[in-house]
C-alpha cells in the first residue's frame, strides 16, 4: 500500500422532500469546521448536480479516520442537522483507496 494514499468518502444524495437548496447548503457549510476537528481530515468538496442531488466528498488521513469520524459526526448536532435534510432512503455512501 502507497504511504501516500488516503481514503475518500463520498456520498451523494437528493434532498428531503420540502428541503431548499439554500438550507441544505447552509447546513452543509455549518459542519465543515466540525470534519475539519476530527483526527485524519484533509480536505472537502461539495457539489450539485444538474440532476438536483448533491456530492459530498471528504479526504481523510485512511480508513480507520474515516471510520472513527463516521461514529462522532453521529453525536455532533449540527452534522445530524445536516444529515436530517438528506433523503437517506435514496443516499449512496462509498469509502474509495486513493490511486493517485
């Protein structure tokens, strides 16, 4: 395994029946100080697609960083406001080795 390679989570999701663009945005923005705490950060990007759903795509330092923030973020209020606006039936959630 490369020293060099991290994990990437992504998740990409619609929004919740009645939630706004604008709300899901702000309440995306709102966590990013929260992911940027938790021990193996390294980066963010956040998208919308033509098709109304939503990229959200986190660097960490490897797999056991990703996996301890997935259980924090759950105790956090304001990442759970965050996920509360998410349509989790029709979410799609992956952990990727970076290659290059």
């Amino acid at each position: 395994m490369n020293a060099m390679q991290h994990t990437i989570e992504v998740v990409i999701f619609p929004p919740r029946s009645g939630v706004t663009t604008s709300q899901l945005l702000a309440a995306s923005a709102a966590i990013t100080p929260v992911l940027t705490r938790m021990p193996g950060f390294i980066s963010r990007d956040f998208g919308t697609g033509e098709d109304g759903q939503f990229l959200d795509i986190i660097h960490w330092r490897d797999r056991d960083a990703a996996e301890l923030a997935a259980q924090q973020v759950m105790l956090d209020a304001t990442c759970c406001a965050y996920f509360d606006l998410m349509d989790q039936t029709r979410m799609h959630f992956s952990y990727f080795n970076q290659v290059f």
